[in-house]
C-alpha cells in the first residue's frame, strides 16, 4: 500500500513538473493554455499541445505569456530579442528574463511583429498537367509551370515560368498539327525602403507561335504599396514604367515606352483552399490604344501536405498583334503541383 502510495506522489510530481516547465499562454478572459509556442506572424499566435495538436489564437486575444526556453522576438522597429519570458507585471506584454546579454524589460505585444521567424529561404512549387485524347477527337495538351520566392525583411525576389503546348488531328485524318505553343520566363526584384512601400525591377520575356510572336520583352522599374501582407491574405499595388518589345512574324517590331500598373491578390480561405487574382495592364505612352494586358483568377487546393491541385483562367489581351491574330487568348488550366 505504501509503495503503491509513494508511486502515485511520484507520477503527481512528474506530471506538476512537465506543466511547470511548458509554456503558457494567458488569455483577456483569464484562460490559459499550455504546450509549446511554436510562431506568431499576420497578428496570430501558433501554440502546440499535447492533447490538440497545433493551435493558432489571436494575438489581440492574448493577455501575456511565457516560456520554459528562450524564443526569438521579432519586433515592427526590426530589432530582435531573443530570451526567455517570464510573468509579465501589466497586461498586454511579456517580460524578458534577462538570461542572455538582454536586461530584463518588458516588451508591449502590440510591437511583436513575429515569433521565432523562419529563416530566409526560398519557397515555391512546380506544376504540370496534360490531356490526351482520342477517338472521335485526337488531341494531345501540355502544360508545365514553376515559381518560386525569396522573402527577407527588407526585399523580395519572385521568379516564374510557364510553357504551354497542344496539337490536334484534323477530322479529315490529315496530320497532327500544333495549335498551342507558347513560353513565358519572368522576375521581380522588390526593395522595402519603407514597411509596407518597395521599389521594383521586373522583366518579362515570352514567346507564341501560334500569335505570331517571336518575342516580347518588358523590362520595367516603379514602386508598389504592401496593403496587406499576412500568412491568409496579401495584396498589393505596382505602378511604373516599363519599355516594351514585341517581334512579330512577318511583321516587324514595334517597341515603346508604356505605363505599368499590376495588383496581386491571395486569399487563404481555409487550410486547404486558396483563391489567387493577378493583374497587369501596359498602355504605350505614346498611343493609349496600344496596349497589353494580362489578367488570372484560380484556386489552389491542398491535397497532401507537398501537393496540390490548381484551376486557373487567363486571360491575355493584344490590342494589336500580328496580322490575322485575334486580340485575344482566353485559356483553363488545371494542373496538379508540388510545393518545396
């Protein structure tokens, strides 16, 4: 009895000593929850526990909290703390132990831009897609796509590509013959001079047989404005300049300077669906009824935790291609991707 007795002391005193060494979270209302910070980014707080898995709160719903370790603090004036926290005196912020070669201070949750910030790297994905027909139709349809970003406190790097490719089989048993080949290769080099204003440098190479168009080449600079920028949704705004080069077959080159304007939106609408919208309009300087726009909506949908799948619509827009081109390229895509 005694044995069993000093058994259940022990396993009392383990249990009270794991919950005194978790961090803790302490919330407005007066809950608290315990288990492990993991991040904060985008005003929302990641804890994982032992019994719920990973939890995200908000961070306007959090009165202090502290650590069993030392984390690193990212703050909106873009200085760093890291160190352990301990029990803050006023509501609303956390107080730095002073373990490190930081004095213990309190530290306002209002100025925590972020928790233990992922290091810079690059992030992306890789798609592709394909349908094959046959029967009464005989066609074959290709498409691959890559893109990836680099994002660091002050700048931001974007890079993309796409190809496209499709032939089909006349009804009348005539060869196959090529109805779809096209490439683009583009990037953006962003500079943060402020929080949320950058200046930009792009350029966008790109090729359509099928148009008629040997290359158009749009290198351009101008500044843009991060109205939001969080891990469920961004968006923001570009003006500029951009010089314009377009080599048409059989019908020479036409070259100007146009004016740029482009948005970029992304919206997280759960944790496996996301909508995407990208615009881009170029209107020549010297005539505003030459111009180039391009614009997509799509969906992105989580199937593992590296893929997924993706429907997309583009629209391109010409307002003066090669002789006996239409004007316009409305093209769906689904494609299935891996992110990395």
């Amino acid at each position: 009895m005694n044995l069993t007795k000093a058994a259940a002391a022990a396993l009392f005193a383990c249990v009270l000593t794991t919950t005194t060494y978790a961090d803790e979270v302490i919330f407005n209302n007066g809950d608290r929850l315990t288990g492990t910070i993991v991040t904060a980014d985008g005003g929302k707080i990641t804890i994982k526990t032992a019994v719920a898995g990973e939890v995200k709160v908000d961070m306007k719903d959090v009165k202090t909290f502290t650590t069993d370790a030392p984390i690193e603090l990212k703050l909106n004036d873009g200085s760093t703390i890291k160190d352990k926290l301990t029990p803050a005196t006023q509501p609303g912020e956390v107080q730095t132990a002073g373990t490190g070669v930081v004095q213990p201070q309190p530290v306002a949750l209002k100025d925590v831009k972020k928790i233990n910030p992922p290091p810079v790297a690059w992030t992306g994905s890789v798609t592709a897609g394909a349908l094959v027909t046959r029967g009464n139709t005989d066609t074959d349809n290709l498409n691959f796509g890559a893109n990836a970003v680099r994002r660091s406190e002050i700048d931001r790097i974007t890079l993309g590509a796409g190809y496209f490719f499709g032939r089909e089989k006349p009804s009348d048993g005539g060869p196959k013959t090529t109805n779809i080949d096209n490439w683009f290769a583009q990037g953006q080099y962003d500079y943060f001079f402020a929080p949320k204003w950058y200046a930009y440098g792009n350029t966008r190479i790109e090729h359509d047989h099928i148009a008629d168009l040997n290359l158009r080449l749009t290198p351009g600079v101008g500044v843009g404005y991060q109205w939001v920028e969080t891990p469920d949704l961004n968006f923001s705004t570009e003006a500029g300049l951009s010089y314009v080069y377009e080599d048409y077959q059989g019908a020479g080159v036409d070259e100007h300077v146009a004016a740029r304007f482009a948005y970029h939106l992304d919206k997280k609408i759960n944790d496996r669906v996301s909508l995407f919208h990208n615009f881009e309009i170029l209107p020549s300087l010297e005539n505003l009824s030459d111009y180039n726009f391009t614009t997509d909506i799509g969906l992105h949908v989580a199937l593992t935790a590296k893929m997924f799948s993706e429907l997309k619509a583009e629209w391109r827009f010409d307002s003066t291609p090669a002789p006996g081109k239409s004007e316009d390229d409305l093209r769906y895509i689904m494609s299935l991707g891996w992110t990395f």
